[in-house]
C-alpha cells in the first residue's frame, strides 16, 4: 500500500543475467570477501542465540544475526529488503521480544532451565533444513551475476514496481491474511481480558503498518 | 460556552513565551549584592555598653550557643558615708553561629537592647571553629545595623517617647500653673 | 583516490555535525529553559552568558568514575550507550540539508525506511541499559521505553508513508524535488503526528514516562555515571537534531523556502531544523509529564487514526487532483 505510489518505473523482468565468463564460482573480489566474513559472524551469532543459557543475550545475539543478515541483502543490492530486515526485525519484533523478556522472568546469568532437551532433534531439523537450502540455491544460481548496469534488481524503483504489478494478489492475499491475524489477536484479548494478546496485536499492526 | 479544544494548551504555551520575553528576576549575587529588606536575620551584633550580664540571652538560646563570661566589681560609694555597690563586667560575650539557628531568642529577651539584627550574611569560614564570633567581633557587627524602620503613617506613638512626652507635659503644667496664678 | 578522499571529507563533515548541533541544542536548552522560568541559566562558563556551559559539564563528566553496579551484566552494561548513540549518527548521514549532491552525507534510495529502521534501532540501547544494570527502577525503565516505542513507531511510519505517497519515492531527496508550498496544509496533520511520535520516541517531555525521575529515578540510565551516561545524554540531544531534521525535510519542504532557494538552501534547511528544536524545548518547560496509560492511549486512540486519516487524505488528493 504504501509503496504504490513508489512502484514507478518499468520493472525490470531479467533479474539477473549470466556472465560466468569473466567470473569464476567464488573469485576473491572485495565484496565476496565482505560477504563471506560477514555470513562467519552472522553464522556465529546464529549458533551463540541458540546455544547461550543467557536468555536477555540469546535475543541480543539474535540482533547481531538479524543485522548481519541485512548487511548480506546490502552486500548482494538488496537494498529494500534491508532496510525493511532492520525496521521489522531489529526494530521491532527483538525488541518486542526483549519487552517481553522483562516483562516475565530474565535473571541476569545463567537460567540453568532454558533448554528444552530437544537438541539433537532441533540439530537434525537445523541441518537438513541448511543442507536442502544450500543445495536449491547453489543448484538454482550457480555461477549468475548481478547486473549492476541499471538498477539493480534489490533496489526499491524495482522491488515496488515488480510488488505491484506482477504480485499485486499474492501481496493482497498477504495483508488479508495480516488483518486476519489483527482481528483475531483483538477477539482474543477482548474474550481473555489477559493483556498478552494486546502485545501480539501491536506486533500485528506494526507489521502491517510497514508493509 | 464551552472552551475550545486545546485551548488550555495554547494559553501554557503562550505563558512559557511571553516569560521567556520578560526579564528574569534572577539575581547574579556575587556580581550584584542583594537587596535585603529591613530586620533581615543575617548575624547578630552585640552592643556590648547597653549589657548588664544578665544572662537571660544565654539562657533562653535553645541552642546554648552563647557563651557568657563575667565578674564582679565594686564601686566606691559615691556620696560619702554611702554603701559601695557591686557591678557586673563583662569578660567574654561569644555566640557560635554554627550552632546559632537565627530563631531571634536572644534579642527578644534582651531587657537593655544589647542584641540587634544586622543584615550582614557574607560570614563564611573555612574552619567551623572560626564560626564562634567573640565580643570584639559581635561588637563590630554593630555599625552594620541599619536604623530601625520608620512606624506607618498614623500608627501609636513608640512607648518610649509617649512615657517621655506625658512626662514633659507634666512638667510643662506644672510650670505653667503658678505662673498663670502670679498674672 | 578522489572518492576516497570525497567519502572521507563527508563523514567528517557529519561527525563535526554529530558532535557540534547537540550541544548547541543543549545550550539553547539550558537558556530558553531559564528564561522561560524567568531565570538567567548558566552565566560563567566561558565568560560570555555560560557559553562553555555544556563544554565544563563534558570536562566533569570525564573525570567522574566509570562504576559498574557489582550485579549488573558487565558487557552489555557497557555496550549500551553506544548502541543508543550510533543509530542517531548513521541516520545524519542520510538527512539532506541542501539541493544537489553535495548537501547530503549519502544518497539511498530508501532513505525513509533507512532512516526510521535505524532510529528504531537506537531503543535496544534503552533496553539493554535497562535489563543490565541490575535495579527495578531502571527495568521499569526499560520496560516503559519498549512499550511507548511499540506503540509510537506506527503513527510515525504511517505519517512518513503518506508523506512517501504524495511525492511517490521513498528517497529523502527525492520527495524533496517533489515537494510544493501546498503540501503544507496537505500534510499538516501528518506533520504533527510525525513530530509528536517522534518526541514519544526520543522520551522528551511531556513523553518522559520512561525517565521519569519522581517516579523510578532517571529509567534505565538510573546506574550510569560518566562518560557513559553523558553518551546516553548526547544520544538524547542528538535525537532532538535528527527529528527536526527528519521534520523539516519530509513536511516543511526542507531546502525550499519563499526566496534564495538556489545558493541558500541549506540555510532554510537549518533554520526550520532549528525553531522545531526550539518547539520542542518549548514544549518541555510548558507541559508536565503524561502518564503512562494516558501515553498509550493517546497513541493508539489520537495518533493512530490520525494518521490514517491523513493517508486516506493523500491517497484521495492524489488519484483526484493529480
């Protein structure tokens, strides 16, 4: 909704364009190298939020990695996408997160009682899931550059435009969805009177208010 | 009728600014003195020939601050054949302002006015014990003891001078009655 | 090496802005304050009317012990305030002060998403300081920052997206190539809603719940001493610099004014920035502090709507009228 006036210019269908002549799969430019020492630390923070007994820094580590991966999106012209990554996920759900951290029970130190036991079922699930992405995404791009002549395919002119002109129902379909939610988080805290619902319903409306 | 909506918040606004605009009743005192009204309570000066040791001062202090001193002497009869009278002298008259609390006890027992206000308040020291004023310095206070405010317009006449003026009446008609019979 | 040297040269140029504009906010503070409470403020520092006030009180500030409470959580304890005051500086970057390239520390494309993404990022400072000083008074602090975020970064954005709306682009600069003298009474009323979010935001009076000294101390700054608690306060001054900015540029027009528009842009730029300043100094000493359900409410029943009013407006005028 609020990018329909910012969906201006012709959307740009080639996304991405071939050009494996001149590169090589991993060639050592400065923005690869970039992009794999920050992928170390976002995979890092990744591993401490779910491996630290601390639950308050478990969520700040989850910051690091929410914020190391909008520094991918940057580093790959994602431009918009990364921006929204910060606004929604280090704006506002962390600190959501956090809000209700305090609000219920986080000791400074360890809380001896915040692992749940399923750990080897979670790594299981963590490494097939991995396993399957790398393999679809390596399998799917390769060798594919991105054609910086132009704007780039992250950039908002074409995000906007390829939202509202090729996505315009799926997008919708999404905010109906979105309303759903709102609605129901409003039935919920008014039937329950328990003020928890309120909170989920403010993290519904600032979703759909950044849409 | 009813007031307009955020009204109230309008005016407030408009009183920080109109202060804002106005001088500022601050005053920047070490750069300019203040200007203290009369029977202002700063520090208390001892007019030390008006003393007759009473102690009343030092007894009434509710913080026992004052520290008096004396001893008596005789004086020789005045008249021949008279009896010699004894006479209270004063040796040390001390108050210690660092206990002083300025309730004005003091002064107002006074029965011969030897303690007055004075509007002096620049007595800081460095050193606590230097806070106890001895005679010399309650003595010096003195000159700095402003005149007593004049009475309002149409008030009664001060005891004193009433006492004082039905007396020279008196003696004014006194006077005055044989001459009226001798003409 | 040019480039190098043109990066360099603007970066600098932000952080003399960065470290400059707050305290000359701060002062104007400290006198406007005074005489609106018919006071002189601060006389004697540095000779002229206190002008070095702000300067002596940085020279105390380092001096004083850095403690860190024996229960608090030392890492983080520490790494607060810069989390507070780095967002403020990177969204300085983006705030164009004149026409051209040359007025702007760097052009984004985004630049409204950038700009609030970031500032809302300046709030885990808050939170963190809050959580990791080990008292009640500065997680209740913590805690009532989070909640008055949570419900004031939505009118905000909403304003900000109507402003998007009416000049079609998300860039900062671009909306001010768009913009004409008539979207001020267009946007009037996203204008207000932004700025008075904005104020939530940052926790200036009459929005102060989160610090309210009378009531839990000072927040979650409660614990901090020294140079760290004078980060937090810098980070508070330079919040003040980046929302009358932010202000300026997206609804009164930023760089355009009734005349000198071309060589005097960012004149017009720096004047508006400096009476909303002004306003919101203003509005501290006038107004006393809200409380807290009344902060909500007047959030989620006044600004909300509001806002969306405001978007239906733009949406309306521009498939209408455009």
């Amino acid at each position: 909704m609020t990018l329909a006036a910012a969906a201006g210019t012709a959307a740009h269908a080639t996304t991405t364009t071939a050009a494996a002549g001149t590169h090589g799969f991993l060639s050592p430019t400065g923005v690869e190298i970039a992009f794999l020492l920050v992928g170390l630390v976002t995979f890092g923070a990744a591993v401490i939020t779910v491996t630290t007994r601390q639950l308050v820094h478990a969520a700040l580590w989850l910051v690091v990695a929410l914020g190391g991966l909008a520094v991918e999106y940057l580093l790959l012209t994602a431009e918009f996408i990364a921006w929204v990554q910060v606004l929604i996920y280090v704006g506002s759900v962390v600190v959501l997160l956090l809000f209700g951290l305090m609000l219920t029970r986080a000791p400074i130190g360890r809380s001896p009682d915040a692992d749940s036991g399923n750990r080897p079922v979670a790594l299981a699930v963590a490494l097939a899931a991995a396993g399957t992405l790398v393999w679809v995404v390596t399998d799917a791009f390769r060798t594919t550059w991105i054609d910086l002549d132009g704007a780039p395919a992250g950039s908002t002119d074409v995000t906007g435009a390829s939202l509202f002109q090729h996505w315009v129902l799926p997008f919708e379909a999404l905010s109906v969805l979105l309303l759903a939610a709102l609605v129901g988080a409003i039935v919920l805290s008014r039937k329950a009177k328990a003020d928890a619902a309120s909170d989920a319903a403010d993290t519904r409306r600032d979703t759909e208010g950044t849409r | 009728m009813a007031p307009i909506p955020g009204s109230g918040l309008a005016k407030g606004l408009a009183v920080t600014l109109r202060t804002m605009t106005k001088k500022s009743v601050t005053a920047p005192y070490p750069d300019t003195q203040p200007d203290l009204p009369p029977r202002t309570r700063g520090v208390i000066g001892l007019f030390e020939e008006n003393c007759t040791v009473c102690m009343l001062c030092a007894r009434e202090c509710p913080d026992w601050c004052i520290y008096i001193d004396s001893h008596k002497e005789t004086v020789p009869a005045a008249t021949p054949g008279g009896r010699d009278r004894s006479r209270n002298v004063l040796d040390r008259f001390a108050i210690d302002f660092s206990l002083c609390m300025y309730c004005g006890i003091c002064i107002e027992v006074c029965p011969f006015d030897a303690l007055f206000w004075s509007p002096e308040f620049e007595y800081a020291e460095t050193d606590i014990r230097d806070l106890t004023h001895e005679r010399d310095k309650l003595r010096e206070w003195m000159w700095t003891v402003p005149a007593p405010p004049a009475l309002d317009p149409g008030a009664e006449e001060p005891k004193e001078l009433a006492a004082a003026r039905k007396t020279a009446d008196k003696l004014a008609a006194a006077q005055a009655e044989p001459q009226e019979g001798e003409s | 090496m040019n480039d190098v040297l043109d990066v360099a040269l603007r970066l600098l140029v932000v952080f003399v802005v960065f470290l400059t504009f707050p305290l000359i906010v701060g002062q104007t503070e400290h006198k406007v304050m005074a005489h609106m409470q018919g006071r002189l403020g601060p006389m004697y520092a540095g000779g002229f009317h206190g002008w070095a006030q702000l300067i002596a009180d940085g020279v105390k500030f380092a001096q004083k012990e850095d403690v860190v409470p024996a229960g608090a959580d030392r890492r983080i304890f520490q790494l607060a305030p810069a989390v507070a005051l780095l967002p403020y500086l990177l969204v300085l970057l983006a705030i164009p002060i004149g026409p051209g390239e040359g007025a702007v520390g760097q052009v984004l494309d985004a630049g409204v998403f950038f700009v609030l993404a970031v500032m809302g990022v300046g709030v885990l400072g808050s939170l963190m300081a809050g959580w990791a000083s080990a008292n009640k008074f500065s997680l209740l602090g913590g805690l009532r920052t989070a909640a008055q975020l949570l419900s004031y970064e939505l009118p905000m954005l909403l304003t900000a997206a109507s402003v998007a709306m009416a000049a079609g682009t998300v860039s900062l600069v671009g909306i001010l190539d768009a913009f004409e003298w008539w979207w001020l009474p267009w946007q009037i009323t996203g204008a207000l809603v932004f700025f008075i979010a904005g104020l939530a935001e940052l926790q200036r009076p009459p929005f102060d719940m989160p610090v309210a000294d009378s009531e839990i101390i000072f927040g979650a700054y409660t614990e901090y001493t020294g140079l760290r608690f004078a980060l937090f306060l810098l980070a508070e001054y330079a919040g003040i610099v980046v929302l009358c900015g932010l202000t300026t540029v997206l609804f009164l027009g930023g760089w355009h004014g009734p005349w000198g528009a071309d060589g005097l842009g960012w004149v017009w730029t720096l004047l508006k920035t400096a009476v909303l300043a002004f306003v919101v100094i203003w509005l501290r000493v006038t107004y006393p502090r809200m409380r807290e359900d009344q902060l909500q409410k007047f959030s989620w029943t006044l600004l909300v709507p509001l806002s969306l009013a405001q978007i239906a407006l733009t949406g309306v005028v521009k498939v209408v009228f455009l």
